[in-house]
C-alpha cells in the first residue's frame, strides 16, 4: 500500500505538470495567431428599438480587429448606457455614434426633456402669471387658479392651488436652463408660454383652469419640494364676510 500511495502521489504531480503545459502551450498559440492591433468597441447584445433608453443588458464590448471596427463606432458603454437610440439597432451590430441621440440633440428636442410617465403640457402666461418672466427651464412652481363658480343668482369667484411642484420643461421655445442673453437683448421680451411637465392626472385641471379661468404661476425655491393643504379660498373669506 505504501508503494501504491508514491505511485499515486507521482502520477498527480505528473497530471498536474501535463495540464500546465498544455495550458502554457495554448496560450503561446493564441498569442501567436491572435491579431495584435484589437480595439474595444460596444456592441448591440438584442436589437434595440428605436427612441428607447438602451440599457446595460442591451449592450456589451467586444475586440474586434481595428482594420474592422468603424471609425464611428461607440468604444465606451458609459457612452451609451442610457441614450436614446435614434434608430434601430439590430443584435450583433456597432453602435455608432451617429444612431444615438447625444445630449446637445436631446436639450434642443422637447420629447426627449419629458419624463417618463409624464406630459408637456403649455399655458399662456403673462408678467404677472409668469412670475415677470423670471421663470426659467428646469424651475419648479405651483398652480394657483382662480374660477367662477354659479351659487344660487350669481358667480363665486374661487382661487386654490390645482398643482404643486411640477418641473417647468421650456419657457416660449426655449429648453436650455443655461442659454445665455443674446448682447444687447438683456432685457428680453416676455414669455407669452410655460410648458410644464405634468402627469395625465394634473394635466386635466391645468387645461381646465387655464381655458375656463386664470393661473398664476408661483416659483418655489430648488429644494423645496413640500406639498401645503389648503382649501380653495373665496373673495368673502378674506374679509370674512358670510
């Protein structure tokens, strides 16, 4: 047995030995014939639809010869992790730059400022309603709406908040937060819309009100996001008439 147990012991070590010389002598063949000049590019790992967000399962990085890889060709998923594809993207395929839609694209198109689940949905505004033009994209503000309501022989004017906190997505035609003044145009003209982002929900009363009666946008500061309770307020309860 103990004889058995050193032949044992020796054909481990020599099976140990074999396995990493093979290994050795497989990675010298693949360093052999393996191409020297590859370059990392991403690639589409499902086909992607157009105009949705790609997402990290969508997409992977392969080596592939340079003399193969399109100029164009995304090599950084953090690059496309996120974007909006701007066609459809077939599985297999190099992303190329030019089928996403970059960030200069996407601040100069609406549809893609909308949150999900969300609508843009434009108001007319003037210098009082609008906050006297102050109101810039990427703001948030409330609602406030003032309408007559019938009560017995005559009209009730009635005035309360129908929206808080919703983003503001554009002022006119204008998308970009960060845009300059034009020189010599320091004193802009007033804004006449203010497109809001609002769910299906708000959107209803916002419309409603902004046909029917008047709004009154009121700025709040970027780190308040407290919603208040209040009852709608009539012309009688401020003087505290019955």
């Amino acid at each position: 047995m103990k004889g058995a147990k050193k032949y044992w012991i020796l054909a481990m070590l020599f099976g140990l030995a074999a396995t990493v010389l093979a290994y050795r002598y497989i990675e010298g063949v693949k360093a052999r014939y393996e191409p020297k000049n590859l370059v990392q590019v991403a690639i589409a790992a499902t086909d992607i639809p157009k105009n949705s967000i790609i997402t990290r399962e969508m997409v992977k990085l392969e080596l592939v010869p340079a003399q193969f890889a399109h100029p164009a060709a995304v090599r950084d998923l953090d690059k496309v992790v996120g974007r909006v594809a701007a066609s459809y993207i077939v599985a297999g395929e190099e992303i190329l730059s030019a089928k996403i839609i970059s960030d200069a694209e996407k601040s100069n198109k609406l549809a893609y400022a909308v949150p999900r689940g969300k609508r843009a949905v434009s108001v007319p505004v003037n210098a009082v309603s609008g906050v006297s033009g102050l109101v810039r994209p990427g703001d948030r503000v409330d609602v406030i709406a003032t309408v007559e309501l019938a009560s017995g022989q005559e009209n009730v004017a009635v005035t309360s908040f129908i929206l808080q906190d919703v983003e503001v997505l554009a002022v006119d035609q204008n998308l970009d937060e960060t845009k300059p003044v034009p020189a010599g145009k320091e004193e802009a003209a007033m804004a006449k819309t203010v497109t809001l982002a609002v769910t299906p929900e708000e959107a209803r009363p916002l419309v409603l009100a902004s046909e029917r009666g008047s709004i009154r946008l009121a700025l709040r500061a970027p780190a308040d996001h407290d919603r208040v309770s209040l009852a709608p307020l009539r012309l009688v309860d401020i003087v505290g008439g019955q």
